[in-house]
C-alpha cells in the first residue's frame, strides 16, 4: 500500500480547517493497515497552530501477544465509554466513528471541543488488535481534545472506560509525528496480535493554501493493565 495520502476535497467548504480530508479508508485495506489523514478545525483562518511537537521515542516497543494472555489482560469486545489521561487533564466521552460512501471515516462532531472518536467496526480498546481513537486537536472555538497530546512521553498512561464496567490501562511507548506526505500506514495501523491503541490528531503547521496541517502526531501504547468490574 502507498503512503502517499491521496487528495480529497474539503467535507465542509466554508469551514476554515475543515476535517472532509480527515481519515481516510482505502477499500483495498485488510483489518487495519490503511491509510488515515486526518486534519482539524482551527480557532480561524488566522490562529497559530501548536507547536510542533516532540518525537520522544524512535520505535514503537510491543508486548508479546503471549505475555497479554499470561496476565489475563487481553479482554473481550465492549466499547469505550470515557478516554482519561490524567497527565494532560484530558476526561472525555467517546463516539463511534464510521466509514462514508466516499471511504471516510467520520470525524469526531466539530461542535464539541471535548469528545474522542473510535472506529467503531474495528478493534475496541482491550482486545487484541490495534484500536484507533482519534480527536481534535483544535476546533473553530478553541482549543481541543487532544490539544496537548504531544506533550505524552514513553511511560505515561491512558484509562479507558468501557461498556462492561472494565477500566483498560494503556502505556505510552511512543510519540512521534510523521508527515502526511509520507505516512507509514502499515505501521500505524497493522493488526498487532497484542492490545494496543493509536491516538491520532494533528500536528506541524497549518498551511492556510491547502487548509491542512502538514503532520500527524501518533501516541503508539500498549495495554498494561486491566481493572474488572
């Protein structure tokens, strides 16, 4: 499959950053190696975008499928409910995300600054697979969800609330921000045969031409522990 993200015109035209080149999903794609640009709403056509934000780990570290199993880690489907990173103060409501005819995945809803999205016809948080949770990074009011995701670093952790009254407890092993010219889809979004997620938004500088930020920030991490109802 070809990194080079292809190019799909704007979902909402008089939308300032608008997300209709958001998440993209090939029909060619098998479980979940494909491909997702994803872009956000900004303050205004005159608003800075965050700073770039830092790399703080060069690969992506996998716990064995194995190991998972061993701890009794590895749950059964059940959704999301809530998203709590405690370090970044980020305590939000999921929402399921889907495919459009055009071969989109929706966006979260631009008008709540304060919700995360998760495909929701694949991998739930816990399983083994890779799970996709994405979220603004900025909206047209403001700051967003995901504003200070770049600020997580290898060790820090991710609550997830699901459905079941489970808490799964991910690891961050790391934060990186690839250029959407040259997305490594395969390794973003390839089945894994443990449970991780991705926690995807934008990243690097707004271009106000293209209406785009030129990045995506990736949080890779892994499942750590489990709290059952």
């Amino acid at each position: 499959m070809s990194a080079q993200p292809p190019v799909v015109q704007s979902q909402t035209a008089s939308a300032p950053r608008s997300l209709g080149r958001a998440l993209l999903w090939p029909a060619a794609a098998v479980a979940l190696g494909f491909l997702l640009v994803f872009n956000s709403f900004g303050t205004s056509t005159d608003a800075k975008p965050p700073s770039r934000p830092v790399v703080s780990a060069p690969t992506v570290v996998q716990t064995p499928s194995a190991k998972a199993e061993e701890k009794g880690l590895a749950l059964p489907p059940a959704e999301p409910k809530r998203l709590k990173i405690a370090e970044i103060a980020v305590d939000a409501p999921f929402t399921g995300l889907s495919l459009e005819e055009s071969g989109q995945l929706e966006a979260p809803p631009a008008n709540n600054s304060n919700l995360v999205g998760w495909y929701q016809e694949g991998v739930t948080p816990g399983e083994p697979g890779t799970s996709i949770i994405a979220g603004h990074v900025d909206t047209k009011t403001g700051p967003a969800v995901f504003m200070q995701l770049s600020e997580l670093k290898r060790g820090s952790k991710v609550d997830i609330s699901r459905k079941d009254g489970s808490v799964a407890t991910f690891v961050v092993d790391s934060v990186e921000a690839f250029s959407k010219a040259d997305f490594p889809n395969k390794r973003v979004y390839d089945h894994t045969p443990d449970p991780q997620v991705r926690l995807i938004t934008c990243a690097g500088e707004y271009d106000k031409k293209a209406q785009d930020y030129t990045e995506n920030l990736v949080v890779f991490a892994h499942l750590q522990a489990v709290k059952r109802p």
